[in-house]
C-alpha cells in the first residue's frame, strides 16, 4: 500500500473499496486507539453504569482538540470521586458546589450539574441510559431526540440544551453516535464496549465530523457537502453496502486516516 499524503484517492471497484476500508479499520480498531481518545476514560471503570456515565460524560465534551478533551474529562470524573454513578444518584448540593469550576469550552459548571440532575432522572424514572437512549426503535434519529426530551424533563437552564444535539432538527449528532458505538459494538478488538444488547450494531450512524466527512468525501461515499444528519444517513447507507451489518467500524478508517492527515490511493492490486 502506497502512502500518499493529503492525496485523494483514486475511483475505484467496491470491492477494492471495501477491501482498503476494512484494512484500515483493522488497523486503527487497536489498543494503541484508545489511550489518545475519549473512550480512554470509560475504559477506566469497570461497573457497567461507571462506564455509561463517564463515557457519555466525555462523548458530550467531545469536540476540539483531543488532548483537552481527555484531560477535562478526567476532570469531571475527579470532581464525581472517580464514581460516577454513585455521585449521580447520590450527590448533594455540598458535593455538586465544586463542579461549578469547571470548563469546557462551551460547557461550564452550570451545564455539568445540570448533566448530573437529567442523568440522576434518566437512573430513576427511565431504567438509566441503556433503558432510553438503548432501547425501543430501531430509528437512531427518533431515539436519539426521544432521549433528549427526557433528559431535560428537569428544571434546566436553556441553554444547556445544546449539550445534547437532535437529529431530527437536522443535527449530526456526532458526540451521542459516537456514545452508542461505544456501547454497542462488539468488544472483541478490545476498544468498544458491546455492553448493549437490544441494539444491532446494524443500526448505528456514522459519527460525522471533520476528519470523517473529509475522508469520506476524498473517498466518494459522501457527496453532500454540510456535515448534518442528512449527511449521516448517506455516508452511513453508503457504508452498509460494504458492511450491512457493522457499517460503523469504518469510523475507524475514516476517522484515523483523517487525524493521521494521511489519505491513502487506492490502485488496482491494492
């Protein structure tokens, strides 16, 4: 295989398609992925519930450069005692007052103790995050905003409401996609979690970004240009005909191939 810098990848058969995608799937979906990433923080509890909050805690900080990305998460999760289920179902207001420091880019302290409140409500009424944001249609779009409008059933300031992206008002929602590949794909590479049942990993979207959707689009699964959930639903259809099953492991390939910087062309024999 040719190295090829920041060139785009010549048209080429599905098949050689498919095969260069799973090679590069093969090789991003390793142990070396995660210490770099969000999903290093979840991978630190072994509690079922403690990787669901602190993995959906550090997905929803998930956006600018990586490396602030695992370092507040590791913030949040040592504001919470490093126990993140028992804080949010337990937590007082005498514990909650310190999470008021913290920042993250947009999400402040307010925002934080509000995740705290919609999480602590989710546990209780709603069977926890598996029990909504895992379970009932098959319609990731529909579960996703269902999700939303439960979690801010709680008294909540406005404004956090754009921690949690809808899909049906045409957002990517990148951050909770990313959330659910963790959770329900399969942990047999030793990165994602396979914790959730009731989902095939067959309905999972793509979690689109910058470095997916470039890498899509130099790869011609992605002809639309705005990175919104009408995107998601076509690069995501796209990958499906390479993979009907598992169509988000190439999140994998194109996600590293985009952080790498390093488009890879595709030649016959390849």
């Amino acid at each position: 295989m040719v190295r090829t810098p920041n060139a785009t990848p010549k048209p080429v058969t599905k098949k050689q398609l498919q095969s260069f995608l799973d090679t590069q799937a093969d090789f991003y979906e390793s142990s070396d992925f995660i210490a770099k990433d969000p999903i290093s923080i979840p991978k630190g509890f072994s509690r079922k519930e403690d990787i669901e909050i602190s993995g959906f805690l550090a997905a929803t900080i998930a956006w600018g450069n990586r490396t602030s990305i695992v370092k507040n998460a590791r913030r949040m999760m040592a504001l919470m005692h490093n126990q993140p289920h028992e804080f949010v179902i337990n937590a007082g207001d005498s514990d909650l007052k310190p999470l008021q420091q913290f920042v993250h880019r947009t999400f402040n302290g307010d925002d934080f103790i509000t995740f705290i409140h919609g999480l602590r409500h989710i546990y209780n009424n709603y069977g926890g995050l598996e029990g909504t944001l895992g379970s009932g249609t098959s319609d990731t779009r529909r579960r996703i905003s269902n999700f939303k409008q439960k979690f801010f059933e709680i008294e909540h300031l406005p404004r956090t409401q754009k921690h949690i992206s809808d899909p049906l008002k045409g957002s990517a929602a990148k951050r909770i996609n990313m959330f659910l590949r963790w959770m329900v794909r399969s942990d047999q590479k030793g990165v994602d979690f396979g914790l959730w049942k009731n989902i095939s990993p067959a309905h999972l979207m793509l979690p689109l970004d910058v470095h997916t959707g470039n890498q899509a689009r130099a790869l011609k699964l992605l002809k639309r240009k705005q990175n919104d959930w009408k995107a998601v639903e076509e690069v995501t259809g796209n990958l499906k005909k390479l993979n009907p099953h598992d169509p988000v492991k190439y999140d994998f390939a194109l996600f590293g191939l985009g952080v790498a910087g390093d488009s890879r062309k595709l030649e016959s024999g390849v």
